[in-house]
C-alpha cells in the first residue's frame, strides 16, 4: 500500500519534493475517480484532505522550477505532450542525486519505460495504487 511506502521514507528521514504540478496531476485524477464513479462523494472529500495533508510536508524543488525546464523537455521528448510533467520529475530527481540519495516516486506504471529510456540512473519506485 502506498501508505505504508511513503510512512516507510518518513520513518528513514527522507525529504520529499515534487514541482508545483503535482496538485493539479492528483486533484485532476481524484476528478476523474469521482466522475468515473469510482469514489463516492464523501471518499473524494477525504482522499482531498489525505492529499492536503501529505502536501504539507513536501516541498518545492530547491533550486525553483525553473533549471528543470531544459531537462524536463528532452525526458518528454519522443512522447506525447501528456508526458510532459513526467519530464519535471525526472529532472528534479537528478538533481537531487546530485547531492545525495533520490528516488522518484509514482503511481503511474507508464513512467517507468520513460525514465529507463531517458534517466536510466533515476530510480523509479512504483507505488501501488
């Protein structure tokens, strides 16, 4: 379960960062969950306060959004334009290999050839959903 994965990192003092493109990436998913009819009203509600909760502790990409750019688009590159946030979380994991231990944590399966194509040195942790 992803609970027990994200209490695990917290559990060994892991930082968590993502680019500010993660909350419209989960509100959006969690839309389409209650569109779809796969979340009631009221699991909707408290999947968006779970969200919330989990957002206050994960920061920002340290050096801004900004240097990520260059690098996020040469990760899209060859994929779709519905690939292109992948490209920022690629590229800020990088960076932060580049002082210390980093992982990318995602749901989304798909990923996981991106990244192998693309940042072969990111490790891809596949959260059950």
């Amino acid at each position: 379960m992803a609970e027990n994965a994200l209490a695990d990192y917290a559990a060994k003092n892991w930082t968590f960062y993502a680019p500010g493109v993660i909350v419209g990436e989960v509100l959006y998913v969690l839309c389409r969950k209650l569109k779809n009819g796969l979340l009631t009203e009221a699991a909707h509600g408290k999947a968006i306060e779970i969200f919330q909760d989990h957002m206050s502790v994960i920061l920002p990409p340290p050096g801004g959004e900004a240097p990520l750019i260059s690098r996020a688009e040469v990760v899209r590159s060859g994929y779709g334009c519905s690939r292109s946030a992948d490209g920022l979380y690629v590229a800020l994991t990088e960076e932060l290999m580049k002082t210390g231990a980093a992982e990318f944590l995602t749901f989304d399966k798909d990923v996981v050839n991106q990244v192998g194509k693309n940042a072969p040195t990111v490790k891809v942790n596949l959260l059950p959903a």
